[in-house]
C-alpha cells in the first residue's frame, strides 16, 4: 500500500517538475521552432538540388 503511494506521489512530483520546465524553457521552444523549420526546409532542398545533379534529373529543361 504505501509502495503505491509512493509511486503516485512521485508520478505528481515529475509531472509538476515537467510543467515548470515547460513554463520556463516555452518561451525559448516557442522562438526556437521557425528558425529550425528553416534551416531544415534549407537542408532538405540543398538535399534534393544535390540528388537532382547527381543523377541528372531536370524534368522542366
């Protein structure tokens, strides 16, 4: 009985931990998400001109 106390307690302990973590780190995630969307847009179409030129293939020219 108190084992499963304690894993409920615990279980309150890490989610509040979890929320306090968000509520401060939201601000930065939040400013964070469009410059990574970005730069991974830019990765992914660098990605495809390489492919593109390595196998030649330039369906509109």
């Amino acid at each position: 009985m108190v084992r499963s106390i304690e894993k409920v307690l615990t279980f309150f302990v890490i989610v509040i931990l979890i929320l306090l973590l968000l509520d401060l780190l939201g601000g930065f995630i939040a400013n964070s998400v469009p410059e990574a969307s970005d730069k991974l847009g830019e990765i992914l179409r660098n990605t495809w001109r390489g492919f593109e030129d390595l196998v030649h293939y330039h369906p509109y020219h």
